[in-house]
C-alpha cells in the first residue's frame, strides 16, 4: 500500500524508511477490459492508496472537488467491505490525515520483510558490480573482482560476506587465495531458484 504503517491494540507504528517514501505508483492501462467508471467510494480509496504519506481530509475535499463531502461514512464502507473480503488492511485516521494500515497481526511478519528490504537495498553500485561479477565467475577469488571492475573490493567482500550475499567455497590451489560463490540468499534476493536462471551475459 502507499504507506508501511501497522496497528497494535494500543498504537499504530509507523514504517517508513526513506525508500518506501519513493515507492512508485504503477498505473495499469485496463482499455482492454470495460470497467465500471469510477465510483466516490473508489476515487478516495485511489487517492490514499497513491500518497506517500496520510492524506488529509481537506486535501481529499479539494482533490474529489466536494467540500461538503462526509469522509467518515465513506471509509466506514470502504473498511467493512476490507474486513468481509478478509483483506489484511483497513484504511485509519493517522495524525491528520487517513491512511492504510495493516492489521495488528501482520505487525511482525512486515517488520521482519521490512528489516531484509532495508538490509538488501543498502547495497551501493559498487556492491551490486562486485555481486554480479561473483555471480558468473564463481567461484571466484577478490584479486579477480578487482581486476575487472579495476578497484579495491576488499571492503565490499567483507559487507557481501556479512550480508550472507556470498561465503567462501574454498581456496585457490597454489596461492592460497580464498574462493568466493553467491548464497542462497542471493537466490532469495534476485528471486530466483537456481544460478541456470541467471540471464546469459549476451542477453544483457
């Protein structure tokens, strides 16, 4: 949804790293398909799924140009039909403004997502060359990262290894020099289930 917020019996908490903030909003083209034309009901639930943050009641007033428009009834609605369809989130008034909001049972398991998110996309350019560059050479030793990317990975190994991105597969027969190869949370992270997977170097 436009906003990471969970609710707990006695307060909602707020998730939101600075990358959710710019969380693109994908519009789908359904010409193909007639639709029912927008309806009060679903123009508001369009308008608060699409913010990055709560959306105020004068700022909904101005944008479905009514400023008579009673929103209460309207998100009364709108949450029993969440709640019969078994939906796992309800829009809620959050500070000034209306948001949605997941259900206080799926508090954990978005905390746990969140905090892998968050970890993953720490990840800088430089990082994500070493990463690929391990993925096809595996396993690979750091004198050869380097040596195509024509920098120092000391550092980036070390934060690959520490986000369970790579391990080590064993050493270089003759110099000693340890090994590296991709992990199955790299799998995880690329959303794949095997290396075969991997697009062929002439396809990118």
């Amino acid at each position: 949804m436009g906003n990471s917020i969970i609710e707990t019996k006695n307060q909602t908490t707020r998730l939101n790293p600075e990358y959710l903030l710019k969380k693109p909003v994908t519009i789908i083209n359904w010409s193909v398909t007639r639709m029912a034309e927008p309806t009060m009901e679903s123009t508001l639930e369009a308008l608060i799924f699409a913010s990055d943050k709560p959306v105020t009641e004068l700022e909904l007033k101005t944008q479905m140009n009514n400023n008579e428009l009673q929103l209460d009834p309207i998100i009364e609605n709108l949450n029993k039909k969440y709640e019969t369809g078994n939906f796992a989130f309800r829009i809620s008034k959050v500070g000034r403004g209306y948001s949605f909001t997941a259900l206080p049972e799926y508090g954990e398991i978005i905390k746990k997502f969140l905090n892998i998110s968050i970890k993953y996309r720490k990840l800088t350019k430089a990082s994500i060359e070493a990463l690929s560059i391990i993925a096809y050479k595996q396993p690979v030793k750091r004198q050869e990262v380097e040596s195509i990317r024509g920098s120092n990975t000391q550092d980036i190994i070390k934060l690959l290894l520490e986000q369970e991105l790579i391990t080590v597969s064993g050493r270089e027969e003759g110099s000693g020099a340890l090994l590296y190869k991709t992990s199955d949370k790299f799998l995880e992270l690329v959303g794949i289930s095997s290396l075969e997977e991997l697009p062929k170097p002439e396809e990118l």
